[in-house]
C-alpha cells in the first residue's frame, strides 16, 4: 500500500468518525474533552490530518458507542 492509499484510508476513518459524532449530536469540543486533547487537536482528527494509533482510535470508538472494526470498514468503504 502506498503513501497516498494510506492517506485516503485515513480521511476516510476521519469522515466516518465526523459523520457518526453528528449521528449522535456531540460537539467536537465535547469529544476533544472526553479524549483529553484540544478541540484543535480533535478538528485535526476529524480532518485527517492527525494519524490514528490504535490507543487513540480505541478511545473514539468507545465514545461513540461503535468497535474499531466498524471504524475501520467503513474506512473503507
């Protein structure tokens, strides 16, 4: 896998994470709360800006009631 499909998988993850925060009315500021981090840092997330390490990406899965396979196949998708 290159560095560009891994760029893509990664912005997909990160809309996925967005668009499930929306489903259940979180505000990124709560989630930036809730993981100890910025909202800047939170944005970055969301935008795929930032990496995801498993810790990390565990961590938003459970806030949003969802595994990390859900996040990663619909990543996917």
């Amino acid at each position: 896998m290159n560095k560009q499909d891994k760029n893509c998988i990664n912005n997909k993850i990160a809309a996925t994470i967005r668009v499930e925060r929306f489903r259940r009315g979180y505000s990124q500021e709560f989630m930036a709360l809730q993981l100890h981090i910025s909202q800047n840092a939170y944005s970055r997330i969301e935008r795929g800006v930032t990496k995801l390490d498993i810790e990390r990406l565990d961590a938003i899965a459970a806030l949003l009631g969802v595994t990390i396979e859900f996040l990663l196949k619909e990543g996917k998708n």
